[in-house]
C-alpha cells in the first residue's frame, strides 16, 4: 500500500499493485485497473517513487524475470 494525499488533505492508502496509470494533468491522477480515479496532491513523480518503494519492500523486483533482466547463468 502507499499512502497519498486527497486535494481536501485527507490522506488515504491504495494499493500499488491496481495502479495503472500516473498522470499529471497538471495535478497528478491516478487511475486503477478498476476505472476509479483519485486526484491527489503528490507530484507523479512522487507517487512513482512511492510504488517503485513499495515494490522494493514486497520484493517484486527481486526476481531478474520481473525486472528484465538477461537470464542469469548457471
């Protein structure tokens, strides 16, 4: 989950696994793989700094097929 800002300053969680996209517009609009929109007061760049944190710490990125990488030798 991370946690964002609502422009009234009510602060709430999403998880970061249903975003699909961050947008500024110019404020910053997420949108979920549901369709729900939530506009915030975070930057964008923020709020990817905050999924790329949250994938850290479920280890998403931990495998190299995830991330991309070339596969690993044996």
């Amino acid at each position: 989950m991370i946690e964002v800002t609502r422009l009234n300053g009510k602060a709430f969680s999403l998880n970061a696994l249903y975003i699909e996209t961050v947008e500024a517009f110019p404020d910053t609009t997420i949108t979920l793989t549901t369709g729900r929109k939530f506009i915030v007061r975070e930057s964008e760049k923020e709020v990817r700094e905050r999924i790329k944190r949250f994938y850290h710490q479920i280890q998403v990125l931990s495998n190299p097929h995830l991330r991309g990488d070339e596969d690993e030798e044996e």
